[in-house]
C-alpha cells in the first residue's frame, strides 16, 4: 500500500507480560529467524532523540489519534555514533513508513546545538523537512527514548517481530552519548511492547501464535510513554 508516495506496512502493538514473552520468544524461535542486527540473544540497544514543537503538535497528535502524523528522531545502537540516523516516521492509521538519512558525528553535534542550515544542502528529504520544521514550528530535540529490542524476521509477508524491553526516558538530558545520561523506566516491572510489522499480510500461523496468548493489542507508544514521564519529572 502507498500514500502520498510512501510505501507502508502495517503495524500492530501489544502491550505483554513476561509470561506471554517467553512463551512466544519459544514460538516464534521455531518459524522465524533472529535480525542480523542482533548481537545477542537478548537483543541490541536502542537509544531515540526524539523532536516536538512549541505546541507538543507530535504529542498531541499521537495522543488524539491523528490518522495522518509525523514524528522526527536521531536513532544511534549500543550508545554507538558508528551509525547515526536522522529519521522521520509517518504514521496513517494503522500502516507506516520511514525515511532516513546518515549523519555524522559533527552533523549531529550541530543539531544538538541548534544548528539546522546544514541540512538544507542535503539531498534527502527527511533532512530538509526538519530544516523547515525547525524555521517554521521550532521544532526542538525532546526527549530521549530507550530500550532492549530483541527481533525476529521471516521473508514470508516480510514480517518483522520485535520484544521492546526495559523501555525508558531521559530525565533531564538530551544527549545520545552523554554517559553521565541519566534514564528511569516507563513500563511497569515485567511487562515490555511486543511489535509487528508486515507487508500486505500476516502469515496465518504468526497470527495465530500472538492470538493463542491473547496479547493485549493496544495503541501503546513508547514515545508518549518517555513523554509523559518527562513532562511529570520536570513539573515535581
């Protein structure tokens, strides 16, 4: 499916309990095969920097269900700048899309410190859109977001099935690769976001594995999540 001229793939979250994890991370060991990304068994590190404007237009809009909406972050793994990606994230319904561009450290740094013009001489178009997101709406680094990602793929449907664990927020700084970056966790003990993405279609026995343990499908975001908990934190 496309929209606007953006491939999209559906997407489906759950809200699971370790019980239902290791029951399904036993499951779907026996249909799909671990993401090269993974490092080890329990996954690889992903840390966030995520943009809203003045007006919290990202948040809001998640929160209001928006069926057409747009979030910008920096993604980096392991706390590593080996690869820094500046991505967009679009959202219609149920169904997304990303864009991305590499950026290096020094582009990154800039960013961070409120230098946008560079990337209007970027040929991607995610680095432009934040350009004029910055001049128009001040779009603005806001929170960071963090967590465990252990995934599983099959080229079947081109299904992606991904454990977010250990989800967490930036307190106070901003910074992917601030050491001193102090995180709290977001989700109660015990429970993580269980994640699956496709393409036109979820084969039937992937499906039925996630509804024999009655996965709680929910509209949860690990972004409104970190959000909030920033948003509590700094108004104590």
């Amino acid at each position: 499916m496309e929209f606007e001229g953006h491939k999209l793939r559906h997407e489906l979250k759950y809200e699971i309990p370790d019980a239902v994890y290791h029951t399904l991370r036993e499951r779907f060991g026996e249909v799909l095969r671990p993401d090269e990304n993974m490092v080890s068994p329990q996954g690889y590190l992903i840390s966030s920097l995520y943009f809203d404007d003045i007006h919290n237009t990202a948040l809001e809009e998640k929160i209001s269900g928006t069926r057409f909406r747009k979030k910008f972050r920096i993604r980096v793994y392991e706390r590593s700048d080996a690869v820094i990606k500046l991505e967009s994230k679009i959202k219609f319904d149920s169904f997304i899309s990303k864009e991305s561009a590499r950026l290096s450290r020094e582009e990154y740094d800039r960013l961070l410190n409120g230098d946008y013009d560079f990337l209007l001489s970027r040929p991607e178009t995610v680095c432009r859109e934040l350009a004029a997101y910055r001049r128009i709406r001040l779009i603005k680094p806001v929170t960071v977001v963090e967590y465990r990602r252990e995934a599983y793929v099959a080229k079947e449907g081109n299904v992606r099935v991904t454990f977010d664990k250990n989800i967490s927020a930036s307190v106070f700084g901003l910074d992917l690769f601030d050491p001193d970056l102090v995180l709290t966790e977001v989700m109660p003990a015990g429970r993580m976001a269980l994640e699956v993405k496709y393409d036109d279609y979820l084969p039937s026995h992937i499906h039925k594995l996630i509804q024999t343990e009655r996965a709680n499908r929910q509209a949860i975001s690990k972004y409104v999540m970190c959000r909030n908990r920033n948003l509590r934190v700094r108004h104590q």
